[in-house]
C-alpha cells in the first residue's frame, strides 16, 4: 500500500484553504485539485510499503517528547519542482511554531530510518498542496499572495494515511492516529 505519515487539518482550516483554492481555479487554466476532504500537510512519504507495524512504531518513538504546538495558515505560493517529481506545486506556507514542526519532521525521519524505512534526506519545506501543474502569471500569483487566511490549529498529534483510488477518487485514509 502506498503510505505517507502527516498533519489533519480541521475543517474550518480546510474550508478557508478551498475558498483560496476556487479563486485559483477561477484565476488558472488546467492543473490538477486537491479537494477540500483531502488536503493535508505531509511530513514523511512512505511510498509502497506493507510495513503498517514498523510505521506506527517509528511514529510512536518520534511522538515522545513532543508537546502540542500552534500553527496558522500562510499565504498562497508554489515550487516549480518538488521531491514527488511535479512540475509545479500550488500550495499554502504555514506559520506559526513551525521550529517544533521541524523537530518533529526530523524526529519522525530518525525513527522512520531506526525502523528501517530508507533515510528521506530532502529538505522539509512544509506546505499544503492545493493543486499541481496549475498554471498562472505572476500577476494571478501576486493577487493569490493577497488572499486573506486567518485560520490556525492546535497540533496534538500525526495520522498515517493510505493513499487509494475509490471509485476512481484519490482518496487518503487514515490508519492510525499517533498522539502527542
Ligand atoms: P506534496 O503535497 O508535496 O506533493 C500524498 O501523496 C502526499 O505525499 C502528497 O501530499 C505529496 O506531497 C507526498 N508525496 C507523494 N509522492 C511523493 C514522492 N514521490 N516523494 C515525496 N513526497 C511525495
């Protein structure tokens, strides 16, 4: 099954993000969106694995001396290649206590590496996907920069998600819930 280890988002958060994402799709030509149900922020990409036990044991590890922590939402930006090989990513940055985000990013991949999965050594640049291969001017993009997002989070824990196709939707399941 294809894994991948990452933060829920609430739905107020959620709904905030799609209101952004109808402007890009009103403001873009082709590309492929992330539905409201799914976006999400992804910390580890597993990829093909059956090894749900080591995956929860590496999350459980990483989890330990975590404490909850705040994170906002951002403003509209893209990368133009990323490490899942799409051209473009349209995405939201996040703000907040994004440091303990990153230890925790970094604590997961120890345990991940420990349990055996291969070392992800890309670089963290933490961000909800709103769509791929969305394209636009840089005037669009700067009017997307002005979009106002306001909503924020308590993080208390991470989730690993299966990424499946039902009924021909890509749709993320979550298998287990890790809290903190
Ligand atoms: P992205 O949003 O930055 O593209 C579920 O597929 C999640 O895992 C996606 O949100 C995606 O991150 C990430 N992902 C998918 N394929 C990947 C790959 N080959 N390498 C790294 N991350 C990947």
């Amino acid at each position: 099954m294809r894994l991948f280890i990452g933060l829920e988002l609430p739905a107020d958060m959620r709904r905030e993000l799609d209101g952004l994402s109808k402007l890009l799709r009103e403001r873009s030509c082709g590309g492929r969106f992330v539905p409201q149900e799914n976006f999400h922020l992804t910390l580890q990409f597993l990829g093909e694995t059956d090894d749900l036990a080591g995956a929860v044991s590496a999350m459980r590890e990483a989890c330990r001396g975590i404490r909850p922590f705040r994170l906002g939402l951002g403003r509209y930006g893209y990368f133009e290649k990323t490490a899942s090989g799409n051209h473009r990513v349209s995405l939201v940055t996040v703000t907040g206590d994004t440091g303990e985000l990153g230890v925790l990013r970094e604590t997961l991949a120890s345990a991940l590496a420990d349990n055996g999965f291969p070392r992800d050594r890309s670089r963290f640049m933490p961000h909800i996907t709103l769509g791929r291969n969305v394209e636009h001017d840089e005037l669009v993009a700067e009017e997307l920069k002005g979009f106002p997002l306001s909503s924020s989070m308590t993080v208390t824990g991470i989730t690993l998600f299966e990424s499946s196709r039902i009924n021909g939707r890509l749709t993320y399941s979550p298998l287990h819930r890790e809290k903190f």
